[in-house]
C-alpha cells in the first residue's frame, strides 16, 4: 500500500523535479505539473487537499479511459476533469512498485525534450 510519502520520495527521486509549496504534494518538471494532491470540491462545502488521492498526468484521453475502465477500483475521475487527460489515483489501492510505475510515465510525458536523460 503506497502513501503520500511514496509519491513525494518516487517524485523527487527524478531529474528537474521541483515540489510546488502545498497543503499537501504538487510536483513539476519543466513549469509542468505530473502529479498532485487531489482537491476535492463538494458541493457547498470548502475544498479539501486529498493526500491520499493522486492525481496523474496519462497522457490522452486514450489513456485515461483504459486505466478508468480496466481498474475502476484504483483509478476514477470527477467532472472537473471531462476532457483532461488526468486521473485520480487512490494510493491504498496500489503497492510502491506500481506507484514508481505510474509516477515516472508521468513525468516522462511532462518532461520538456531538452530535460530528458
């Protein structure tokens, strides 16, 4: 079961990655966000930083489809997000192994040409 640590320690482990000040976690690379605390807005209630929920970057909506239809109890999405190519993951749902896994594939897709290995 991986947690807000593993994302924060598997996020700076790789190159130009900077952490964004937060209630929670926010990482970029190159001005770019890859993966994030989950801000979940319910209706008539204050936003609430979500640290054990991240949320993605994947790439397409291609991507995005396949993680939401083939592990809809690990990955889920809300209107807020119709159209952006990024899912929520639910970090109890997954081990670290599958975490670096998803996290790196986000950073590569967000990576400026010039910052990669």
């Amino acid at each position: 079961m991986a947690d807000a640590d593993d994302v924060r320690r598997l996020a700076l482990s790789l190159p130009h990655v900077v952490e964004i000040d937060s209630d929670g976690f926010d990482f970029r690379v190159g001005n770019k966000g890859f993966v994030w605390s989950y801000p979940e807005r319910l209706p008539g209630k204050p936003r609430v930083i979500r640290t054990d929920v991240a949320v993605l970057y994947v790439g397409d909506e291609a991507e995005k489809q396949a993680l939401l239809l083939g592990e809809p109890d690990r990955f889920f999405t809300t209107p807020a997000y119709d159209g952006l190519p990024l899912v929520m993951l639910r970090l109890d749902t997954v081990d670290v192994a599958r975490l670096a896994e998803l996290v790196t594939d986000a950073w590569h897709m967000r990576a400026p040409a010039d910052l990669l290995p």
